[in-house]
C-alpha cells in the first residue's frame, strides 16, 4: 500500500535506536524526509547516516534532550513546519511512590506529558493552515494496563491520553489526527537493560529471565522495533484521517481485557 505521504517531512523524538528509530525507518521507507533527535549525537548521527543510505531521503539531525525548552527549540528551528510529529521520549525510573518527592513526579510529566503538548502547540496550528498532519504519541501499554511500579509513568503518560482526547476532537475535521501508540515488551536496549536488573536481583540468568518473559506474553516473544515502526507509518498516512484520539495497543496480547 502507497500510504500517500511521499515528500512529507515529520520530526521524530528520542529517534536514534528502539522505538524512536522504528517509526523512522518506517516513514523514510514510504519517502518522508526526518528531522530526529536524540541525546546522544554519535548514535543519532549513525541512525541518519543509515536511514539516508538505506531509503534516499533528507535527514536532518539536531542532538540535544527534547524534554529542555533549548532541545525543543533547536528541533523546531530544524523544522518549523512538520507534516508529521512523532512525541517520543523515555519513560521515567520504577519504584515505590513512597519514595518520590515533588520533583521526581515534576520530572516525569514535564518529560511524558508537558514535553509532547508543547511540540504540539507548536506545531499544530501549521498542520491545520496545510489541512494535513499527523501527530502520534509513543506512550505506554502501561495507559491501559498500569503497572504498579511504574507509577510516574502511569501518571504522566495518562494526563497526555487525557489531553490528546479533547484535542484531537477538534483537529480532524482539518484532516489533523492525533493518536497514541501504546508499546508493550519490544526488544529495545531500554527493555534489555531492566532484563539485566532482573536477573541480577533474582539470581537468574539473562537468558533465564527472557525466557520467562517470552513465556508470559501470548506471542511467546518480545515486538520487533520495525513492526512498531510500520503501525506508526500508516498511523500516519494519508489513509488514516478519520481515525483521531485513539491508543492503539501492541503488545502481542498481553493485556487482558476485550476492550
């Protein structure tokens, strides 16, 4: 399918490696040029260096932490004028809420909820004037299936859901949609690294832990970046402008419930 976005250009947060990085490759497969951003400047560099190589679009990087005005600036003044934006940045650290103060919750929903409502702000009122834009949101399965260790998470990313139902109520009729993707347990280095931390804890191995995570998942695996990346494209094609304030689940059927 010609998902109709050729020529496009979308900004992609935190888009050097995992999920970020998927729903790059996936929009430069159907011919979008990027502006992405990271933190880490030899990553993100090497990202763009592949992405142009492997699908002959324009790739703009700008490094710096999206979730500081100055990062947000910089990526605006990349690209002031996005067709397409992808809000993206990593989750807050686990724990007992018991042990977070005032400015750990600030942390978490200026990173998880203020930093995407202000890319939108800036950027949303141009989509409207074009009469096209796509806005996707990566927040988290945990929005629909709390975990309760993930507390800082659980809140911040839902104040966003919260948000984006309102709004995205009011921008479709301009053929401006905005949803959110809720990732379960991809194989990314974020996921990785927690794997490490279990089976430290547990006195288990890596390979130990992955196969109990495997197990536990009605796939039997952990999500592949690119199939996250591939929801992300269509999300945001030219096909998709009546679906608007949804949160599309993929998490290979672990949450539970029919609705």
């Amino acid at each position: 399918m010609d998902l109709g976005i050729r020529g496009k250009t979308a900004i992609v947060c935190a888009a050097s490696k995992g999920l970020g990085k998927g729903c790059a490759a996936s929009l430069a497969a159907e011919g979008v040029n990027l502006v992405i951003t990271a933190r880490g400047r030899e990553a993100l560099e090497a990202t763009a260096a592949e992405l142009r190589e492997r699908f002959g679009v324009k790739v703009t990087t700008v490094a710096g932490d999206i979730t500081a005005e100055e990062g947000r600036q910089a990526a605006l003044r990349a690209c002031a004028s996005p067709d397409i934006l992808v809000n993206n940045a990593g989750g807050p650290p686990p724990g007992d809420f018991r042990d977070w103060d005032r400015e750990a919750w600030i942390r978490a929903v200026d990173a998880n909820m203020i930093t995407p409502i202000l890319l939108i702000k800036a950027t949303v009122d141009g989509m409207l004037a074009r009469r096209f834009g796509r806005i996707v949101n990566i927040t988290s399965s945990a929005v629909k299936h709390p975990i309760d260790i993930l507390g800082l998470s659980n809140g911040a990313r839902t104040g966003l859901t919260g948000f984006v139902a309102g709004l995205a109520r009011k921008t479709v009729a301009h053929n401006v949609t905005i949803n959110n993707l809720l990732p379960g347990p991809f194989d990314t280095d974020r996921l990785r690294s927690t794997i490490a931390i279990q089976a430290k804890t547990s006195g288990r191995t890596v390979e130990e832990v992955i196969r109990d995570r495997h197990r536990a998942n009605p796939s039997a695996r952990f999500g592949d970046p690119a199939e996250f990346g591939d929801l992300c494209a269509f999300v945001c094609s030219a096909q998709a402008g009546f679906m608007t304030g949804q949160n599309f689940l993929i998490d290979g059927g672990a949450y539970p419930g029919t609705l």
